[in-house]
C-alpha cells in the first residue's frame, strides 16, 4: 500500500524547482571612459595652456617692437613689465628687440633713450626702448 502525497508535496510537483537566473553583470563601457578621460587631458592641457599664456602676457621676453614697457623698479634693479601703450605708466615704447647681449645694436636705433637687457642659459636679449608718445 501507497501512501498519498502530502499537500506540500503535491505543491511542489506542481510547480517545479528551476535553479534562480543569474544576473549578467553590467558591461563595461570601456569607450566612454578613454573618451571622458581624453577629454580631460585636453581640458587639463587647454587650461595650462591659458594660464601659461596669462602669466607670461606682460613678460618682457615676449615683447615686440612696438610694445610700451613699464618699469617699476630702479635703473640698476628694474622690473620691466609690458603694458598698454595709453598707460599713464607706459614709460617707453620698445624700438628695436636684440637677440643676444650685443647692447651697441640700440645705439643706431633712431630714438634709442634706454635698453633692458636679460640673460639666461636659454634666452638673451636686449629692448631698445625709445620714448612713448602715449598717442
């Protein structure tokens, strides 16, 4: 003689056990971050390349023949700054831009007053400066 099946078992061969589904983990967008972080580098470098630009925009190492210059140091400690030519401190207005340390270059620069010089390992080089008009 058999017995009967239980009400719970009944239950569970009505239903059948299936093993849970697995999640499949996420995929890796793997493009998007190289392309977010290159486009942090090229913030990054754009940003440099501005506040080397903003640093550098009043140095007399990049001053052109036609750049007004402030000097607001002393004649044997000067501080030459490049400055807007309407300036009321725009003292002299360059002539003339030596490379090198040769200073007698100015001397035959029609309205030579002054020269800054500086000098490095890298860079030497000579403003003639002339008066500045302030026209």
């Amino acid at each position: 003689m058999t017995t009967p099946p239980t009400p719970e078992a009944q239950d569970q061969a009505a239903f059948p056990q299936y093993p849970a589904p697995v999640a499949e983990p996420p995929k890796k967008r793997r493009a998007g971050r190289i392309l977010l972080v290159l486009l942090g580098v090229v913030v990054l470098l754009v940003a440099a390349v501005v506040a080397i630009g903003y640093v550098v925009k009043d140095d007399p190492s990049v001053a052109q023949v036609g750049n007004c210059v402030h000097n607001s140091g002393s004649d044997t400690k000067p501080d030459v700054s490049i400055v807007d030519c309407g300036a009321a401190n725009a003292d002299f207005k360059v002539l003339k831009v030596v490379q090198g340390k040769d200073d007698k270059e100015c001397e035959a620069v029609e309205g030579f007053e002054a020269a800054y010089s500086e000098e490095s390992s890298s860079n030497s080089f000579i403003l003639c400066l002339g008066a500045n008009s302030k026209s």
